[in-house]
C-alpha cells in the first residue's frame, strides 16, 4: 500500500511542491501526522501546526502561502484527502458470500447479486434487497420493503413493512424506519389510535445515523430525498419531508408534516414544530426551537428561533439587564428628586 | 371492500346530506382526496379546502355549515374517519400463526393461545405471555416478565427480567422496558453502583414509541398508567410514574422519581426535573425545562418554564430589549443635560 | 438471608444505637420502610420522616442527631446502605452457563473462562471476550473487538467493528458503539462521506445507558475513560474524549472532537458543541448549551451556558422585563413633561 508523495500528488492531480520522493504510508490530522504520512490543512485556523508538522507531504488549497515544507495544492484539499484516506484504509468486507445459513428469509423475498446478508436477519414476505447490498447480523426487514443496490444496513436495523429504501444508502445500527407515527383522535380523555397506513421513502445516497426513528406517514410518506444525511437519535415524525442534500445533526426532531428544504443545515438538538415548511438553504443553529416557517436563505437561533443577527443581539442586551435594572433605579430617583425641587 | 356514502354514513350512525349512492374506495385528507374516496374536516382550519375537494363525501361535526358538498355529520368526525380508515386498511396479519422454529423460548415459558411470536425471540425463564399477543423478529424478553393479552411487541425491542407489561399495549421497536436506573453512590470521586432491584410497570393500553427508554425503579417501581401514549426517543427515569391518559412527544426526558399527573400533555424535547409533582391537566410546551411542582390545570412554557402568558409576555419583551438599551441611554443624557441646567 | 440489627450494623462495620435483636428481612426507602426493614438517610431533607418511620433500623450519619428510633452510624450512610441492598438482593444470575447453542460465533473469536453468551448472539472474527462476561440475547459484536473480564452487555447492543471495552464494563440494552462518525466534505451542495477508520475506546468501570450512541472516531479513538457513568440517550460524537468519573445524565449530547475533564457533572439534555475543551469537576446544569471552554471548576446553566450565578441574575432580571417596560415608559412622559416646563 506504499506510496511515494509524488504518486500521491498523481493519485489527487494535485500540483506538488517539494520533494516527492519521500514514501508514504499512511494519513493523520495535521496535529497528529508524523514522516510517513500524509495530512491536510482545509480549514485555515489550522495552518498553525504546519510548521511543528512533520508529515511528508501537506495537502493544500492553491492560495496556501508558499512553504519549506512539501505541500501538494489542490482545489478542494478536504476531498482530495478523503480519496487518499480511501486509498490507506478501503472499505473492509466484514461479512461472508452469500447469505448465512441463520437468516430468516422468506422464500419469497428477492435478493440481488453478491448481495451479504448477516447472521440472525429476518426479512418478511414479499420484499426485494437489490444488488451488492451488505445486510448485518439481526437485522430486521418487514413485508414488502424494496432495499435499493448498494445500501449497507448495520446491524440491529429495523425496517417495517412497506418501507423504501433507496441506492448507496447506508443505515447505522439501532434505528428504526416505519414505525407508527404518533397520531390519536382524542375523545374525551381517551386517546384513539389513528392507524398509520403510510409509507417511508428513503432515496438515494442517503446516510441515516444510529438509534434514529423515522416514522411512517398516517397517509402518503414521510419522505428522506437524495442526499440528505441525519447524524445519530433523530427523531423525524409522520409525513415529514426532508429536501435534498439537508445536513441534520444529532438528537434533533421535526415534528409531523413538515416539509424542510434542500441543502439545509440543522445543528444538534434542534426541535422544529409540525405543520410548517422551512425553506431552501436554511441554517438552523444547535438547540434552536423553531415554531414558524422559514424564508429560504434563513439563518436562525434560539429558543424560540429567530434570525442569528438578532437572537445575538437580544442575548447580548440580556447579558446587561441585571445592570441596567440598577440604572433604571437610579433614573427614577433622580427624577423623583427632580420633580419634588 | 367498497362501500357507498350511505354505507360509510350508516357504519359511522352519520346523518347524511347529499348524494349516498356515489361509491367509496378508500380514504384520504382533505387536501389530497379524490372522487372514490371519504374525507374529514375535524379542525375549522381546513374547512378552506372544502370547495376544491373533490371527495366523494366528507365527514362533519354537527355544527358545519351547509355546503352543497355530500357530507356526513357525526359528533367527532376525527373519531368517525378512523373507523372509516380502520376498515379500509384492516391491521394486517404479519407474523406466522405460533411459534417460529427460531424463536428460544425457555420451556418454563406460558404462551397465550393465538399468540404469534417471530423468529430470533428469545424469552427468559418463567415469563407469561398472554393470549393473541404479536412478538415481532429478535425481541429479547428477560426472566419473570408478564406481557398481557392483545399485546403488540414490534422488532428489535428489549423487556429486562420482571417487566409486567398490560393487555392491548404496543411497544415500538429498539424500546427498552426495565434497564437500570442511573443511581449512584459517591465516595470521593468514585462512583458506586447503586443496584436496581425495582420494576416497571406498564398498565393497560398503553402506547411506546420507537427508541424509548424506561428504566426499572432503584426500589419498587417505575409506572407507566393506563391510556398513556409515549411518542419516539423519550426517556423514563427510576421510579417516575406517569398518569393515566397523559401524552408526550418524542425526546422528552422525565429524571428520577418525579411524578406526572393524568390527562397532561407533554411536547417534545421537554426535560422534567427528579423528585417534582405535576398536577393533572397539565400542558407542558415543547422544549419547556420544568424544574419545580406544577400544579394542575396550569400551561407552561420555556426554559425554565412558568405560565405560558408570563413566558410570553417576557419574550415579547426580550425582543424589545436592545431598543430599551438605547432608550435608556437617552433618559439618561437627557436627564444629565436636566441636572446641569 | 434473614439477620438481625446487630448483624447489620457489623455487616456496615456501623455503630448500632437502639435494639440490636430485632430481625431484618429487607431494605426500602425511608418513606416506605416497614418492621423488619433496615433504611437510611443520606440527605438531610429526608431526616423529616424519621419520627413515622417504622423500619427495624435507620443507617445514618456520624453527626446525626440522637434519636429513640434505632439507628446505625457510619461515615457514608448511602454507600452502607448500599452494601445491605446487595446483600438482600444479590445479582441474580440470568444466563445459562457457557455459549448458546444459538449464537454465531467466528471460529477465530476467543472466549475467556466462566463468560456466558445467550440465544441469538453473533460475534465476528478475531474478537477476544474476557472472563467472566455475561452477553445477553441478540447482541451484536463486530471483528477485531476487544471486551475485558466482568463486562456485562446487555440485551440488543451493537459493538462495530476494532472497538474496545475494559474490565467491569456495563452497556445497556440498544446502545450502539463504533457507528460512523457524522463527517462530510462538502462540495458544492454535495455531501462526500469521510471514511470514518478510527475506533473507541471504553475503559474499566464504565456504565453505559440504553439506546446510547457512541461513534468511533475519524482516525484515532474516541474515548470514554474510567470510572465514567452515562445515562440513557447519549450521542457521543467522534474523537470524544470523556474523562474519568465523569457522569451524564440522559439526553445529552457532545459533538465531535471536544474533550471533557475528569469528575465532571453533566446534566440532562445538555448540549456540548464540537472542538472545546471542558476542565476538570466542571458541572453543567441541564438542558444547558455550550459553546465555548470551561475552565476547571465551574459550574454553568443556561443556553447559551453562563456561570450559573449570571445566569440566575440574569433570568430574574428577565422576569422583571416586563414591568421595566412600563417604568421606562413613565420615565420617559415625565422627562417630556419636564422638558416642556
């Protein structure tokens, strides 16, 4: 797996500056990278560490102050190191040919070629994995659930019937996708059930962190569009839709029936009511609560959200109330004084 | 399973107005219903899609105004429209009849008759297992747990050893019933482990989300009381004991040994403070921190919450405070030039 | 396993005041401590329920106050106490001996003596178990992982691949650990997934809530070191660093990279943003959010997180917002008044 830095800088048709015959055998962060490997710098509050680094080649972007040390500049430093982290450590096959003698499959189900499926899986009647698909150990699929090629399902998955599952998707261990959605007609102080007869739409190149739930919708979907990655405990309720590319980090929630937008970003812990449409490109900051639409092109925090620039303000004013209650005191006497001469 | 407006009027004991001999096929929301199908309209808010609706019939509260529309009136249309859904998406049986061959089940274990149970369960010594009960693919059931009968364990779920768990409950997937409280002893720095030797209780129809976490009591027991509906991802500390018919949405967290009231309302991702009591009827809004007694009936908000006006009214007002900062300043030259004079 | 008070108060190496004959058959809280029944009070504000209490014996401080009812001095009252639950109420063993014939485990896979492996478990190459574990139903382990002596995992869990796990070890039911990282490079509006080839590690004595989700690291080790307690619900992104004896109530959060001191205190439903550092017995009050270092030491509440002391000053002070809206107001008609004169 050795390469030397000059076949890294081919590897990345990077431009290399420096000497390019030093081997390289690995990568690391730049705090972290020795002889022998490769690193980068993409975010520049880290070019700090170039100096004390001693990795044998940097990547870099192609306005990177000139350096002594060997640099390889390309456009996009961040991808180019991701190829080279693929190339140092590939994707390890960690399940057997075929399909283990311990899962549960119904004769009806369909399985695509050099497709794996683990120990302990069950899938229900009717269902189609596609092509090249890696299914772990006790996981488990309901009836009529499509999986498209190349989805990677970790272990302790569970799919309820019905649901789809796109290309390229990858799902870690522990969520849950198609579970009831929470809904009740209320009659009185008991609670009716509403049965959810929706479905879930998963598309493609998809990724979807551990011990999520995605519930199915009463009616219709609940849709999760191209692209769109959730980090780990999201919480996405019946009928959502979420836009292509959307980032959404871990813990938060979209209550039922609302709709988010394409490339957005969602921090941590962030709760985003139901029955709203948030727009494209919108910026929602960690543990925010958002209880009204949004413009796309938004930036919002806080508790309730409101756009950044003022949730700042307003939280600035809030760090001199204390202060300016004293202040207030202090007016009003002078001008009790005032009015008595 | 087609049906005519007057069948769907008869089935639900509606009073027809309109046209009765149109056939019926299915449901759907009024938003997105179609001739051939049944509708509703519960909150005036939608009645606005009344006139572009083409649904072969919809489903009214007594009180609707006329419309030359086919409608049904009844007294809960919301309550009438489920049966209607009910009996167009009929549950739908999705586990072998008995016992897969798979399934490990202790042979000290009572199963119910009509019981299904799905392959890779495993249920531990001298548990009972009601009649008609669905246990869906690998759900581990520890030692001593009772489930009662019309009973609904979905896939991946986990019962710790002397759960008691009612009749017509449904757990959703990944949920964990019974795992230890988090109770601690410190000395120093360390921390010993305080032994959970309590239960959980899960009373009759009973409703638990995707994901959950309930943990078993440090002595007696933690309860969850009849009609309570939990959504996804909430956790139930040791010993909390929650109402009968209260509500409460996904991630939510309630600490140890506090007590909510019946008929509450929780919105998601409300933490509740250890050791408090919560009246009945108490609504708690979403993402609400709640760190004292509430008394019943009372609505709060906010973090940490109080009464939902006064919450309100102190937002309203924060967003007034960067202003009052300048305003200040003002009164204060204004009154500087005044001393001077 | 009956004893009697004298025996008790030996047990504890306890100083008995009061009537040593009397029988113990058990423990309970001293709200519900009844005849036969030893109970404590570690925390004074429960020192009120001493005079009802009928317990057989009272475990109490050194500096307690004389009483007629019997008691048991020692220096840590809750730690005592302890010891006599266990005595009471010994772990129960709940696995049969040796590996079920059910479990999947890779030939390659070494387990230590005395560890105990039920139905449904699948363990995959080149893992080595310690002695003396007990892995309960459908767990699933990955290649290369390591587990110390005395761990005990229970029910569900997911270990991924290379992840390591010390000696007396607890991992609840549903917890995840070695889930990829959430790490994008982003280009364009597209999202390139980071290969996430680091691992985690969990040191000796830590205790792991349900449905936790722990992910391994971009490269290096995310790492939750000993003695350290989580609750239920946890994320815990990657190249974490959690330091010893630290604690975490459920429902919080760490983003990636950020390092936390030893002998913290972090309540529930706290968030902690990515790449800071957090000192040492530093405590963060819950549902606070934090977004910048903390030295060692403090103690912080709020969203976002403050000295919890400005954060109490300033939420009064926003309670009085209101009322200062009106006072400014009448300061300002009068300062107009007198301006006219």
């Amino acid at each position: 797996m050795e390469l030397t830095v000059s076949q890294v800088a081919k590897f990345i048709s990077g431009k290399l500056e420096g000497d390019g015959s030093a081997p390289v055998y690995g990568v690391a962060k730049i705090e972290d990278a020795h002889e022998g490997e490769v690193t980068f710098i993409s975010n520049p509050k880290y070019a700090k560490f170039i100096d004390s680094s001693s990795a044998s080649a940097i990547i870099v972007g192609m306005d990177f102050p000139a350096t002594d040390k060997t640099i390889i500049r390309t456009e996009n430093p961040y991808v180019a190191f991701l190829r080279v982290l693929r190339y140092f450590h590939p994707q390890k096959e960690m399940l057997e040919e075929g399909i283990h003698s311990s899962a549960v499959i119904d004769p009806s189900v369909f399985v695509g070629d050099d497709t794996r499926i683990g120990a302990g899986v069950v899938i229900g009647k009717n269902s189609v994995i596609g092509k090249n698909c890696r299914i772990f150990p006790n996981v488990v699929i309901g009836e009529d659930v499509q999986v498209g090629d190349n989805t990677l399902i970790y272990a302790n998955v569970t799919l309820r019937e019905q649901v789809h599952i796109g290309r390229n998707v990858i799902i870690h261990s522990g969520t849950i996708i198609g579970s009831d959605g929470f809904g009740f007609a209320r009659e009185g102080d008991i609670y009716h059930k509403i049965p959810q007869v929706g479905i879930v739409i998963v598309e493609d190149d998809v990724e979807i962190g551990a011990n999520c739930t995605i519930d199915r919708a009463t009616l219709g979907q609940t849709i999760i569009r191209k692209g769109v990655k959730l980090d780990n405990l999201i919480q996405v309720a019946h009928n959502v839709d979420i836009g292509e590319n959307t980032v959404i980090a871990a813990q938060s929630g979209i209550a039922g029936s609302t709709k988010l937008g394409k490339n957005g970003i969602v921090g941590g812990q962030v709760g985003i009511v139901g029955h709203i449409e948030i727009g494209d490109y919108v910026t929602i900051a960690a543990q925010s609560g958002v209880s009204k639409p949004l413009a796309s092109k938004t930036v919002v925090f806080g508790y309730p959200a409101r756009p950044i620039m003022q949730a700042k303000r307003e939280e600035a004013a809030l760090r001199k109330l204390p202060d300016l209650l004293k202040r207030i005191s202090e007016l009003e006497d002078k001008i009790r004084r005032m009015e008595k001469e």
